[in-house]
C-alpha cells in the first residue's frame, strides 16, 4: 500500500454540491422539524407535571415561557408542529398518488413554508391581540 | 434433506404480510394526528394566560383529558417510529445505533408514562 501514494480520486456529487430545489428543502426540514418536535413533546409533559404539582411549579413554568428564550421557543414549536402538520398532508398526498408532477411538488413546497409560518404567525398573533384564553 | 435453496421453498408462497407494517403504521398514526393536533393548537389558545384553576377544570373535562392522552400517545409514538428511521438512515456503527434506538424507545415509554401520570392526578381528583 505505502508504495503506491493514494491518489486523490474523485467524489461523486453529493449534498454539498448542488443548488438546493424546493423539495429537497422541504424534506429535509420535515425530518428536522420532526426531531425538533421530541423536545416539544418534553415542553407538553413539562406543562401537565407543572399543572399537576400546583400553582407554585405552574407559576414557575408560566414565567419560563414569558421570558424571550421561552417565547422563542415556544414560537419554534408552534412552527415545527405546523410545518410538520402541513408537510404531512402533502406527504400523504403523494401517497396517494396526487401532486407528485415536479411543477406541483415545487409549488406546494413554497405553500408549505407560507403556510406554516401564517399558521404559527397567526397563533401568536391572536395571543398577543388577546384573542386567546377563552377557556378560563 | 431436501435440496431446494431457501428462496425456491418460499417461492410463490406469496407475502408474508409485515414488509409494509412501518410504512402503514406511519401513515395511520399520521392520520389520526390531523385532527388531534388541530384540537391541541385551538385548545393551548384557549388556554394562553389562564389562571391554574381553569387549566385544571379544562384538563378534568374526561372529553379533553382522553383527546389529550390519545395526542400524546400517538404522537410519541410516531415520533419514535420517524427519529428510529433518522437512526438507522445515519449512524452506521452498530453500537451506537443500539444505544440510539434503547434512547429513543426508553424516551417515548418515560415521557409516555410521565404525562399519563400528570394527567391521571389532575383528571382523577
């Protein structure tokens, strides 16, 4: 091995080379989101421990989502789950047959993205108008 | 003793019915989030700024204490089906891919249990 120097062979084009299309961004943002969506599982079962132990833990986990970091993260779940929720639905389109011409899948590709960001734009934006809370 | 190579004595047996079961299994739990997720993202609006107490009475509600168990269950367990497939499409070694998949079953069961639990103390009161 050693007497024949490697030379340096060349790679077949992989991920790094290509200019991103529309769909291979959205599939890999659905896996992404999916993986992000296991920390917010861990935020749900934080919420009912903390609603289940009282109104001191409540309290404390009420004033951890108000601060910035919390409000950020609370926006990337309600993002990630729309994003995710959105995508599904194409994803089960495609399923069954429908939307897998090339043009289509761009274009509801883009859908996704808007869509998911008016849905979780909306959510936060009715709860900081107020519109929220008709449950108390 | 017979011959025939394994492949020749399964031959036109036809299917054996599973190679399809993490795809429809997928698919199902998928469609059953719909709706679900649909009713936590209305329901955590309803709830933004309320006070403990009426966190409590929503979560009382058996109606809403089953469609919030039923969405944590199928979500943790879609989860654990889609981060199994991210597993084994990116880690090769065989140790650490085990470890991974011990992680993400033993993640699920906890957080399974953990919520189930909170849910059972506040509803069961």
């Amino acid at each position: 091995m050693a007497e024949h120097p490697q030379k340096v062979r060349p790679l077949s084009p992989h991920l790094t080379i290509y200019r991103w299309p529309v769909t291979m961004a959205t599939s890999i943002t659905h896996r992404m989101t999916g993986v992000a969506l296991a920390g917010g599982m861990l935020l749900v079962a934080w919420w009912l421990i903390a609603v289940s132990y009282g109104p001191e833990t409540f309290n404390f986990f009420n004033s951890m989502l108000a601060t910035p970091i919390g409000q950020v993260v609370l926006f990337g779940f309600a993002w990630a789950l729309a994003y995710h929720l959105v995508n599904g639905i194409r994803h089960l389109a495609w399923d069954f047959g429908y939307g897998f011409a090339l043009p289509t899948a761009n274009k509801t590709g883009v859908l996704v993205f808007v869509l998911s960001l008016l849905l979780a734009g909306g959510f936060f934006a009715l709860a900081y108008l107020g519109k929220g809370g008709y449950y108390q | 003793m017979s011959l025939e190579t394994p492949l020749h004595k399964v031959g036109g047996l036809g299917s054996a019915h599973s190679g399809v079961g993490h795809f429809m299994r997928q698919r199902i739990t998928a469609i059953a989030l719909i709706p679900l997720t649909v009713w936590f993202a209305v329901s955590a609006l309803g709830l933004i700024g309320a006070k403990e107490v009426s966190e409590l009475i929503f979560l009382s509600n058996p109606l809403n204490a089953v469609l919030l168990g039923t969405f944590i269950l199928i979500s943790l367990y879609h989860l654990a089906m889609g981060l199994r497939e991210v597993v084994v499409d990116y880690v090769p070694h065989e140790g650490f891919k085990l470890f991974l998949m011990l992680l993400n079953y033993g993640f699920a069961i906890a957080v399974a249990a953990a919520c189930l639990f909170a849910l059972a103390r506040i509803s069961i009161v």
